[in-house]
C-alpha cells in the first residue's frame, strides 16, 4: 500500500512538470535577455545622446535670442536716455526764461505795490 501513494506522488509531479515544460520554449533563454537588454540600453543611449543634441541646440538658440533681445534693448535704453538728456535741456532753458520773466515781472509789481501802500494810508 504504500507504493500506491508513492505512485499518485510521481503522477502529480509528472503532470506538474509536463505543464512546465510546455511554457519553457516560450521562455527566453539568459543569452536571448542579455541581447535585449544590450539593445535596449545601445536604443536608451542614441536617444539619450539625442535628446543631449536637442537640448544644446535650444541652448544656443536661446542664447542668440537673449542676445539679440538684449541688444535691442540697449539701443531703446540709449534712445531713451538720449531723448531725456534733450528734454532735461529744455526744461532748464524754461526754468531759466521762467526766472527771468518772474524777476522782470517782480520788478514791475514792486513800483506798483508802493503806490498802493501809499494811497491806503
């Protein structure tokens, strides 16, 4: 009796490894996994090494634009600064006849003031 437990055991472990080795020609070998792996990692590479090229170009893309904006911008600054210059000119030139004109006009109003200050009392 004790052979036929012994038997079920070798059945089962006959059925088990029958069924094992119908998934095993669906299974990649270690050699197969290490050439997907090393072409994965050579694809990982080019487009790492792409993405490196894309990234220096919209660097210097980038740069020359900053250039350019930063150039344009100066030529406004100076422009504006040329332009402040000429009305800060003009300014003075009218603050100057304004305290021309002022003093002339004081002079005028001091005789007249006088007259009045005399006649009130």
């Amino acid at each position: 009796m004790a052979t036929k437990p012994r038997d079920t055991v070798l059945q089962n472990l006959d059925e088990r490894l029958g069924r094992v080795e119908q998934f095993l020609p669906a299974l990649a070998t270690r050699g197969e996994v290490g050439r997907a792996v090393g072409d994965e990692a050579a694809r990982t590479d080019r487009l790492f090494d792409e993405l490196i090229a894309a990234i220096r170009a919209e660097d210097e893309q980038a740069r020359r634009h900053v250039d350019e904006v930063a150039e344009a911008l100066g030529a406004d600054i100076r422009a504006g600064a040329e332009c402040s210059l000429g009305l800060q000119k003009r300014v003075s030139a009218l603050e100057t006849r304004h305290a021309r004109d002022v003093t002339a006009l004081d002079g005028r109003l001091t005789p007249i003031e006088r007259q009045r200050r005399g006649r009130l009392r």
